[in-house]
C-alpha cells in the first residue's frame, strides 16, 4: 500500500493542474449510432414531458387562488427547481448523442456540477419543509395559520434556495480547487461531484472533498430522519380521526409527498451508498439517469394523482388554453 502511494504521489509530480485542462470527456451513452439517435429521441421525450408536467404544475398554482395555500407554494418551488434541475443534464447528453460528440467545456462542466448540486440540494430542503408543514396542518391545526404564515412560508422557502447554493457553492469550489491528472475522462454522462473526484491528483485534497461529501449525507440522512419523524405524527394523527372523509383528505395530501421523497431518496442513497461490489460503468450511468431524471420527470404525475383541487386547476388551465387556441383560429 505504502508503495503505491510513493509511486502515485511521484506520479503526480509530473501531472498538469486542473488549469491545464480545457475540457472533459463526458461518457457515452452508447457506441453505436443507431442506439446514439434512439437515445436523442428517448431523452428529448423525457425532457419535454418533464417541462411540460413542471410548467403546467407552476402555472396552475400561480394563476389559481385556491392554489395560494403554503402546501402549493412549497409545490410551486419543487415544480420550479424540477424545470432547472432537466435543462441542466439533458441537453448536453442529447446534443452529445445527437452530434456523436463526448466534450464539454472546463466552464461548462463546473456549471452543470454547481446547478445540478443547487438544485439537488434546494429539493431536497423543500421536501423536507412540505413534511413539516403536513406536521403542522393535520397534527396542530388550530396553530396552522399561525405558524405557516405568507411570512414564515417565505423565509422557508427562501432558506431552502439559500441553503442549496451555498452547498452546491462548497462542493464545486472544492472539487475545482483540487489538481487534476492528465485523465479527463469524467465517467457519468454529465459531471457530478463523484465521479469528478476521481480525476483528483491530490490525495490530501480528494480526502478532504470525501470529507464533505460524507458532511452532506450526513445532513441528508438528518432530513431524512425529520421527515420519518414528521409522518410518524402525521400517520397517527390520522388513524385517530373519527371522520372518514378527513382521513381521505389528509393521505390525499400525504401519500403524494411520502411517494416523491422515497422516490428521490432510494435513487440518490443507490447512487451513493451501493457496494463497490456493484459499480461499473453501465450501472452507475443508469443509475444516475434514474436519480437525476425520472423524479423531476414524474413528480408532476404523482402530485397531480390524488390531489382533486391540482387536478381541477390543470383542467382549467388546459381548458382555458385550448379555448384561447381555437378562438385565434376563428
């Protein structure tokens, strides 16, 4: 061990800095050119849906005031973090498979790893706050309107974006701050703060981004006991009303939320927390597209599915947009 080490530190005498690099060779999502276009129009389906699922869900809460509730307030901020957090993965990978290209840019890769680490991070923190205010509305419903007031709802969700970017500002600073080797191949089909790391040429720097990325999860794993927590209250608060319609009301409002943190959670934890036994290539690219694409794609689906009031404000909107449609026709 102690040889490699001498040998790997005699080796990085010899490696240029990170400013030598002027881009990064993103992986492929396939080598063939048959399955290079299949995949474009895979992912530009994917990326239109979720624009699509995301716009409708932002523009039904802001233009509705049934809407104007702090539950769809804290929906409109995921709906809005879900529409940055596509743009910023998929189309690269769709122009790298649709041009047979592999680059991005030095700049170009430290932005996608800043605002996909910003818009991770920010989602996370609006899902943990939706759970404390499902707490607050079906265990202390007396106290709801006081406590979850315009104000404290905007402090909320104002920490929750704050909170991201200076988490997402420590992890790219850091990483870009470390030396890279001469390798710059990043092995993920867009850059992320892992598989980046593993271009460090510096032990001693690489250890202490570890230190952060375990800093992180140790956070994430706090949220997450919150929550749990939270819907533990949640739940027997629930089994204990009398009235059957209040119950339905209160999973209709619950069950939604509960299936988009597992959904994001069992992705994220997978990616992270697997055994080295099962990492390879071709596993870590889908799980990666699995944590970073499918829940900001179905999110809108799983909130708009047993919430009557969303679903009667999309109807509108659609209805209303159709009708403008076919009056410029007329």
């Amino acid at each position: 061990m102690e040889i490699k080490v001498q040998r790997r530190s005699r080796e990085m005498q010899y490696m240029p800095n990170s400013s030598s690099i002027s881009e990064f060779l993103l992986l492929a999502l396939a080598d063939t050119r048959q399955l290079q276009l299949l995949h474009f129009w895979l992912l530009l389906g994917i990326y239109l849906a979720a624009l699509l699922g995301n716009g409708l869900i932002s523009t039904a809460v802001a233009c509705h005031h049934r809407l104007h509730s702090p539950m769809y307030l804290f929906l409109l901020n995921l709906a809005l973090l879900d529409l940055g957090c596509i743009p910023t993965t998929l189309p690269k990978a769709m122009a790298n498979a649709l041009w047979d290209t592999r680059t991005i840019s030095y700049a170009g890769c430290a932005a996608q790893l800043f605002f996909f680490s910003f818009l991770l991070s920010a989602e996370y923190s609006v899902l943990t706050i939706m759970s404390y205010d499902r707490y607050v509305a079906i265990c202390k419903p007396l106290h709801y309107g006081t406590v979850m007031d315009s104000r404290a709802c905007a402090i909320m969700a104002a920490a929750a974006w704050g909170a991201g970017a200076l988490h997402a500002l420590l992890h790219t600073a850091s990483t870009f701050s470390i030396p890279l080797c001469q390798n710059n191949t990043v092995d993920q089909f867009f850059c992320e703060v892992a598989p980046t790391l593993k271009l460090s040429c510096s032990e001693s720097d690489y250890l202490r981004e570890i230190v952060n990325v375990y800093f992180s999860l140790c956070l994430i794993i706090g949220c997450f006991v919150f929550i749990v927590v939270s819907y533990v209250h949640i739940f027997r608060a629930v089994l204990r009303m009398l009235s059957k319609q209040g119950r339905h009301k209160a999973f209709s409002t619950c069950l939604p939320h509960l299936a988009v943190v597992s959904l994001f959670l069992s992705t994220a934890m997978f990616a992270y927390l697997k055994p080295p036994s099962m990492s390879s290539p071709s596993m870590d690219l889908v799980v990666a597209f699995v944590y970073s694409v499918v829940p900001p794609t179905l999110n809108p689906l799983i909130y708009s599915m047993r919430n009557q009031e969303l679903k009667d404000a999309l109807w509108k909107l659609m209805d209303k947009g159709h009708t403008m449609t076919l009056s410029s026709f007329l």
